[in-house]
C-alpha cells in the first residue's frame, strides 16, 4: 500500500483541488493507497473537507511542519510514503514515476515542480535559479517527496529540530540508505507566497538563511512566510 500523506493549516481553500487531484492519480497508479490529511490545529473546515473528500483525518496541535509530517507517517500503514502538500496538483505520471523507482531499487525521491498562475519578473528568475540546484543536489522538495518505509524509519523520520528546509534534510539523510532519484515528471504547487510577499521579504529570508544555516530554522522566528498570518494570493481577490 501507498501511503498519501498531507500535513495542512487551514488550507480549506486549496485542499479539495489537491486532494480531487491525488484520488485519480492515486487510482490511474493501480496500487493499493490510503490519503491522510494531517490537520495541525486547524481554525477553518481543513477538517472538514478532508473527510468530504474521503481522506483518514489525523489531527494535531504541533505548528511544526516536520512534526507533522511525522505524525501521519506514524498513522499511516503503507510501505511506500508520498508526502505532499496541501496546496500542491499531484498527476498519475508522477506517482506511476515514484512507483517503478522504488520498485527499481530506490530508497526515496522527488520531482520536478511547477508553479500555478503568474509570478512576478523576480520570483520567475529566482526559481529559474533554484530549480537547477535542487536538481544536481538530488534533493526532493517538500511539495512530493516519496520514500520506502523502512527508510524513513531508518533516518528516524523528518527533524523535528527543524521548522523549515526539513525536506533538504529528510533528502540528504535518504542519500545515505541508498539510491535516491528526482524524476522527470513534475507536480504543480500554489505560487501563492511568491505572490503575496514581496521581493525585498523573500530575498531578506534567502539571506538570512544563507547567513546562519540551520539556525535559521531552529524556531519559528523569522519564518513568518511558513508560519505568519497567511496572506491572501493577489490573483485570487
């Protein structure tokens, strides 16, 4: 069994598109699957669409992304884990991808990532920019990132020391279990944030991030793009 899991914060919006999404996908795979929705502390209908769209709810108060993800791992009963994000459009070449990789000798991967709607002039070249490192880097981002259980059991899961880049780090501890692929195939995720901050507040993050290194994610303070009050995308007013 394939394990879908999404960790989500009021995300009553976007949700029903990616879990709509994930079911065919998930169906056009073959393969035995489950859909978890991991509310953290939700104060929307998270919940609530999760369980009109048929998905296994787990509900937590961490407000902490790995930790969360931890959690539906911890509920979940597949052999194979995806981790996906609530605002992200899964499609059954990516999932038919992560499949036959790990069925070929993989312990784990990601894909390719595109994003919805318009950007603006900065936020196209700064992606331009990053997708290519994230490529020669093999490392997975937090919009789909597969793994087999028994990896992710052996890293002992996300780190949970970390509220941010956790998928960098889950992605360099997988390299050290064993073969670990980015495939071709994309997944289309919310451009949202890249919308509703502005280029000054993405490149202060960029820099303070490049400054401290993982101190910069040791606590919420300076993540507010993550963990601040969600501003409202441009192009959906």
């Amino acid at each position: 069994m394939i394990s879908f899991i999404i960790p989500a914060f009021n995300e009553e919006l976007l949700l029903p598109r990616t879990l709509s999404a994930l079911s065919a996908a998930a169906e056009s795979a073959g393969e035995p699957y489950e859909i978890i929705v991991v509310d953290d502390g939700s104060t929307d209908r998270t919940a609530a669409v999760a369980e009109e769209h048929g998905a296994r709810l787990v509900r937590v108060v961490h407000r902490q992304i790995a930790a969360t993800r931890n959690s539906g791992a911890r509920d979940a009963k597949g052999h194979a884990f995806v981790f996906v994000d609530a605002d992200t459009v899964v499609n059954g070449a990516v999932v038919r991808a992560a499949v036959e990789a790990l069925r070929s000798g993989a312990v784990g991967g990601g894909c390719e990532l595109r994003f919805d709607g318009r950007l603006p002039i900065w936020a196209r070249l700064m992606v331009s920019s990053f997708q290519p490192l994230y490529r020669v880097g093999r490392l997975a981002s937090g919009s789909f990132l597969f793994c087999t259980r028994q990896a992710f059991e052996a890293v002992g899961g996300f780190d949970e020391t970390l509220f941010a880049a956790e998928e960098a780090a889950m992605s360099r501890a997988l390299h050290r279990q064993g073969r670990f692929v980015v495939v071709r195939e994309t997944v289309l995720t919310s451009g949202r944030k890249l919308r509703s901050y502005s280029a000054w507040e993405i490149f202060r993050l960029l820099s303070r991030l490049a400054f401290l290194g993982r101190k910069a994610v040791r606590d919420r303070q300076g993540l507010e793009i993550w963990y601040g009050a969600r501003r409202a995308d441009p192009e959906s007013e």
